[in-house]
C-alpha cells in the first residue's frame, strides 16, 4: 500500500522502519496489560508482526486516517509511542497478549481497528501457533474501558464458541479505508467531512 506521498519528492520510505527490524526506540512500551507477562523482542517480536502484515493485509485491517495496513504503524517513525506491542501470558504462553496503542488520545478508529485486529488473529488462527491472541486498547486512550470491554465480550465467545460472530459495521466492514466496488470513491465534495 502507497503511504503518503512526500512534498519534496522524497520516498516516503524514510519515515518507515524495515519490518524486519526490531527498533524499540520507535515502538510504545509495553503497557499494563502487557505487565508480568513474557512481552516479545527481537526476532520474536519481528516474526510476529511480519505475519501480523498478512493477516491484516488479508482481513484489510487499515488504519484510514493514513491510508496504511495498520500493522506499518508499528514502523512508522514519525509515531514512535503508537502501534501494537505483544506479550505471551505469564501462565499460559499459548495466549498470547496485544495491546494497541494509537496515535492520540481521542483517535476515532481505536474501536475499530483493535475489533478488526481482534478478528484477524483468531480469525486466521491456523497462520499463527497461539490458540488465543487477547487485544487491549492502552489505558490512555479515553476510552479504553469501553473498548476493552467489547473485547472481553469477543474473547469470551471465541473461547466459548470457537466462532467470531460479525456484527455489522464493528470490524470496518466494508473493508476499512476502501470503497466497496458499488461505491465510488469521495470527491471531497461538499459532503466531504473536511
């Protein structure tokens, strides 16, 4: 996916990190639902988030505000407190923990981008060795209890049932940031938002 294009003529693949590369200096830390468990570094962390790309390629988890596979967040150097961190659990490392951070306190997509994060780990769980994979918005989004609230819910159905139910428009459906073929694009038009 193209990211934005630079003023200056410049690649914009200077403001991104190598996916397989582990700076932590660009990445949030660990939040609290990621304390006391083991949180992934490294080549550990690299691989995760390279199959991460995938999935939400696959499942078109975008972030659209940037108009990117949400998972180039983690690589973008201009945000170097956002994106997603990950932990296996302390007592049980065939769960494993992600926790999001987003780019401002108030982002809007926060819901839905931790929801279609959600969906595309466990939907796609034969890709990946954990049989669960838990997300959390970080405590500093305003608000993250509800949030995490709603994913306490599909956690528990996923375990429950082995499913994940689709609830209309909650995932980003249709795929987020992108017009469904019936659709055409905005014309930045007076009923354009901004």
């Amino acid at each position: 996916m193209v990211g934005f294009p630079s003023p200056f003529g410049d690649s914009d693949d200077d403001f991104f990190d190598e996916y397989d590369e582990f700076a932590p200096e660009h990445l949030p830390g660990p939040g609290e639902f990621l304390d006391g468990h083991r949180v992934l570094t490294d080549e550990e962390h690299v691989r995760f988030h390279e199959l991460t790309r995938d999935l939400f390629e696959e499942r078109t988890v975008y972030d659209m505000t940037f108009n990117y596979n949400l998972a180039r967040l983690n690589l973008d150097i201009r945000h170097t407190t956002a994106g997603y961190r990950y932990a296996e659990e302390a007592d049980d490392p065939s769960v494993l923990r992600a926790e999001f951070t987003p780019t401002t306190q108030f982002c809007p997509q926060t819901h839905t981008l931790t929801i279609g994060s959600f969906r595309a780990w466990n939907g796609l769980s034969d890709r990946h060795d954990y049989d669960l994979v838990r997300v959390r918005a970080a405590s500093m989004h305003q608000n993250s209890e509800s949030i995490n609230d709603r994913l306490e819910e599909l956690e528990e159905e996923y375990r429950s049932t082995g499913e994940i139910s689709h609830v209309p428009g909650e995932d980003g459906a249709p795929p987020m940031g992108r017009a469904t073929e019936t659709e055409p694009p905005s014309s930045g038009g007076p009923s354009a938002p901004f």
